[in-house]
C-alpha cells in the first residue's frame, strides 16, 4: 500500500510538471512551466511587421481633401467646399489614412507638406479648369 500511495504521488507530480494549457491568444495547447503562464511561447515572440507596400496613389478628389486638411479646414469646412456630405469626407479621410498608414489628420497634414501632396491637387485642379 505504500508503495502504491508513492506512485499516485510521483504521477501527480509529473502531471503538474508537464502541466498542457491553451494559450490565451492562439488556443493551441503547451506545456507550462509555471502555472501562471497564459501564451505560449510562439505568441510571446514578438511578430514581425508585415513589410506590404504604401499605396500612395490618391485619386484627384482625395487629393483635394488632403489639401484642405493641410489648411487646417473642418471636415464641416471641406465638404460645403467640394459639394459633399459630411459623412463622405469622413469616409475619404479613412480612406487615405489606410492608404498612407497615418494615424490622424495632423499625421495626414505633416506627410502631404512632406511630399507636396497637396499642391499636385491644387495644379490638376487648375489643369482641369484650363482645359475644360
């Protein structure tokens, strides 16, 4: 009887030690160590960033909203002057915040002045009228 007692024992412990949890991120099963670990060790990696190329093609209309955003204009502000909804110069906010991968608008403004994004607007739109 003790020995049995004994070996209940050392199988408890081996269970303990090579303990399976699922990881809290992913659901796959690992061995923990400590009981308090809740990600496996491959979630625990940092990821590498996805290196997917800037789309910085805008089209004319896009353009022109970065270039009132550049002068600091509301969205209110730039959609009474482009003859659209309010909504719709949000969306093509987020639009072109996707694009550049800018967080904001003041993150929009530093990288058109960076570029002269805004002024190609400002040139096509004049090219437009002249020809036209």
């Amino acid at each position: 009887m003790v020995a049995k007692l004994s070996e209940r024992k050392r199988v408890k412990t081996l269970t303990t030690l090579i303990a399976l949890k699922n990881c809290f991120r992913c659901g796959r099963e690992f061995r923990i160590s400590h009981n308090r670990e809740r990600v496996c060790p491959s979630c625990r990696k940092p990821r590498a960033q996805e290196h997917r190329p800037l789309s910085w093609h805008l089209s004319f209309r896009e353009k022109q909203v970065v270039d009132l955003v550049c002068e600091a204009k509301l969205n209110k502000e730039i959609a009474y002057q482009l003859h659209l909804s309010e909504g719709t110069i949000k969306e093509y906010l987020n639009k072109i915040f996707r694009k550049l991968s800018v967080k904001n608008r003041t993150a929009l403004a530093v990288w058109a002045l960076a570029r002269q994004e805004g002024a190609t607007a400002r040139q096509e739109g004049v090219a437009r009228i002249r020809s036209a």
